[in-house]
C-alpha cells in the first residue's frame, strides 16, 4: 500500500524516515559555512509548509526534497516571485 500524499507536509512529518535520514545526513555532510542558520532554516521551512507546491516533502515546482534545499545559505525558493 502506497503512502498517503500529504501536502503540508515535510519529509520530518512522514511516517517511513528513510527519505528523511538521508537528508538529514546529506545536510549534516554540509560545510558549516555553507548552511543556512538554524533560524533562517525554520523560517523557509515554514514558508513552504504554506506553499501550494510543497507535496510530501517535496517542491513540486523544481522537485527537491525542501529539507535538503533549505538547508544551504546560498540556495533560494525557485518560484518566481521567490518565497524565500
Ligand atoms: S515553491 Fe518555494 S516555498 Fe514553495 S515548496 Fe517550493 S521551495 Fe518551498
């Protein structure tokens, strides 16, 4: 049986937590340079929680899991007009 498609949802919130251990260990691989503060992280991760593209934890606009995406100080929402 297929898992339920949440929308709202990020890859913390689901069920299985194999998609999301492997994003928390490629966001622990990331250099401390290159991430984004623990608050500026929370506050995209909100923004997509409201976002009409977010689906199970991934961005159906660019198809990145948004965990992972976030996580880089230099990445950016890649709807136009970016929400973050
Ligand atoms: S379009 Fe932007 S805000 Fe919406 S889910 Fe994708 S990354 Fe998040």
């Amino acid at each position: 049986m297929n898992p339920p498609i949440c929308r709202r949802c990020l890859l913390r919130d689901l069920d299985d937590g194999s998609y999301a251990r492997t994003v928390e260990e490629y966001i622990a691989a990331i250099p401390p340079r290159q991430k984004a503060s623990s608050e500026e992280y929370e506050k995209r991760l909100s923004l997509c929680r409201e976002c009409s593209r977010l689906v199970s934890g991934m961005c159906s606009l660019c198809g990145c899991f948004v965990e992972a995406r976030a996580a880089k100080a230099s990445q950016h929402c890649p709807d136009t007009p970016s929400h973050w």
